[in-house]
C-alpha cells in the first residue's frame, strides 16, 4: 500500500529504433502522452487515505492552465468510497464523447462535486499558478461536504486555518487516482462548454475547436484579429499580437502601460509556464484526434520529467 505523499516512478520514453539504428522522432505531446497511458488510473491512494482515517475524500484538478483564452477551471469530487467507473482516466486521453458520458456518471454518483473558476483578467493579475491554486482552494471550499483529506494533481492548497485537510500532492495524480480523475473529467466538460458559448461571442477564434489553446488556428486568428477582452494578455503570444481595441477608450490615447506588457513580465511568464505549464498534452490533443498521437508505439526506461523536478521539494518558489 503507498504512503501518503508517494509519487510514481518516473519514466523516461524512447521510440523504437529504425532499421539502421536510428530513433525515430516524436514530438513531446506525442511522448508524454505515451507515458501517461502507460500508468494505471485506480484507488490506491485513496485507501492509503482511509487507512490513515480519511472518511471524505476530494479529488481536485484543473483545466485551461496552457490556454490563451478564458479562465481556468477547477473541480473537486468526493466519491463513495471503492467506487469502480469503467474507462474513468485523465481527460485529456479520453474523446470528447467519452468525456461526457463519464462526466454525467461522476455527477451522478459522486457525493460532491464543486467546480470554481478564475478569468483571465485574475490570471494576468495573479499569473497562472497563483491563479490555479485559487480555483482549486475555492472549489473545495464550495464543496456540500467538507473533505477531511485531499488528492491533488501537483499542488497543494491553503485552506485556511479553520479547516484542517490532510493532502496527497501526486505528480500525474489525473492518471493514477480515480478523484482526481473524476476531477479532471467535470472541469474538463464543463470548460469546453463553455468555450463554445463563448465562440458564439467570438467566433472570429474558432474557440470551439481548440477551446483557446494555441493551435496554429487561433495563433492566425490572433495575428488577424488581435486579443479579445477574454485573452490573457501576459501570455506571450497574446502580448505579441496587436490590440484592436482602441474604441474602448472612446477616442482617447490609450495609455503607455496599456499598450505594452513590460520585458520582464513576459520573462516571469515565461519562466512560470516553463516550471508549470502541462498543457502541452492539451494542446496537441485540441487540434488532432488522439489516434494521430498514438501511431507507433513506444518503449518505457525511466524518464524524468522537468514538471516532476520542480516539484521534488513539494512546493514552487516565485
């Protein structure tokens, strides 16, 4: 049985050699999302949490921390306890069918469920991991039933002092835990619908394709276009793209530090995202369907992940 706090072994991926020894190119989605298929979604961490007393126990993930549109979104789910739900797995290996069909069957028997979110004009304010951890902490605060343990996906939360949770922080948790699963699929859901509310508002983005992410669909629609109100503008590539809209400020000059983001805070950003950002797998899964990611196959020797690094010590130092 694990202890509280166990990570999963590390993996690192190679492709199978050619004919004349030579390894065949991936690219990094295509490889991570090997590795993540290769892990076995299940409940041994939360009976590692029942057997240390845990009764409650809430799974919390997010969606939308890589995308340049929108908010991030945040779920927590507590499920019964030895809940079995067949094909329950990280969202971002499932098709989009199979999303909402497991989506419908977590609300359905799940004890709670709660699902927060923080826009974009917070993200830019706060950056993208502040952010994250808001709508995670205000998701399992709005929860019906208070968790007296938590699984989260890489991160841990400040609850406050009057509430005392226990947590497991696993690297990977939406591929190896069941909550955090169930998680990851509510919040996934609920922002793709979301997104294509929002694509009526602004279809010029073709965000009910790509959901916001940087595809080079909506990198061409913001080079055309310029940023909308909903974009995050300290995300590089929305900094980089014209604002048209000077009619907001009604004729007047619009002011210096409107118009440009400075160095370094596109540096900081940058530097963030490098540390945080596990979108990558999001992205590529936005614009292609998974059989595209999943040709060949791949071998398993142990790999170390630059995610996994930063969080060796528990914690990410801004």
């Amino acid at each position: 049985m694990p202890r509280l706090g166990d990570k999963p072994k590390s993996f690192r991926l190679t492709a199978p050699s050619s004919a004349d020894g030579a390894e065949k190119e991936v690219s990094a989605a295509t490889r991570k999302l090997r590795m993540l298929r290769t892990l076995v979604c299940g409940n041994k961490y939360e009976k590692a949490a029942r057997a240390n007393g845990a009764v409650h126990i809430a799974g919390v993930d997010e969606v939308g921390r890589g995308a340049l549109f929108g908010p991030v979104v945040a779920a927590a789910v507590i499920l019964p306890s030895d809940t079995r739900i067949k094909g329950l797995r990280d969202s971002k290996q499932l098709e989009r069918e199979d999303r909402e069909r497991l989506a419908a069957v977590v609300e359905s028997r799940a004890l709670a469920v709660a699902i927060e979110e923080v826009d974009a004009e917070t993200i830019d304010r706060i950056n993208i991991y502040q952010a994250t951890r808001q709508a995670m902490t205000a998701a399992v605060l709005k929860l019906s039933l208070a968790p007296d343990h938590l699984l989260i996906d890489a991160m841990r939360l400040n609850l406050g002092s009057d509430r005392t949770c226990t947590q497991t922080s696993i690297i990977y948790g939406d591929s190896l835990s069941i909550s955090i699963a169930a998680a990851s699929v509510v919040a996934k859901v609920y922002r793709d619908r979301l997104m294509c509310e929002l694509h009526d508002q602004y279809p010029v983005y073709g965000l009910a394709s790509h959901k916001g992410y940087s595809t080079p669909e909506h990198l061409a629609a913001l080079e055309k276009h310029g940023p909308s109100p909903l974009h995050r503008k300290t995300f590089r590539p929305v900094a980089q793209a014209s604002l048209p809209w000077d009619d907001l400020f009604h004729g007047r000059e619009m002011p210096a530090e409107v118009e440009v983001i400075s160095e370094d805070a596109l540096t900081a950003q940058a530097l963030e995202n490098a540390i945080i950002n596990e979108a990558i797998v999001d992205e590529a899964i936005a614009g292609e369907p998974l059989e595209g990611l999943l040709e060949s196959d791949i071998s398993v020797e142990g790999f170390t992940d630059p995610i996994e690094e930063a969080f060796e010590a528990d914690h990410i130092s801004y």
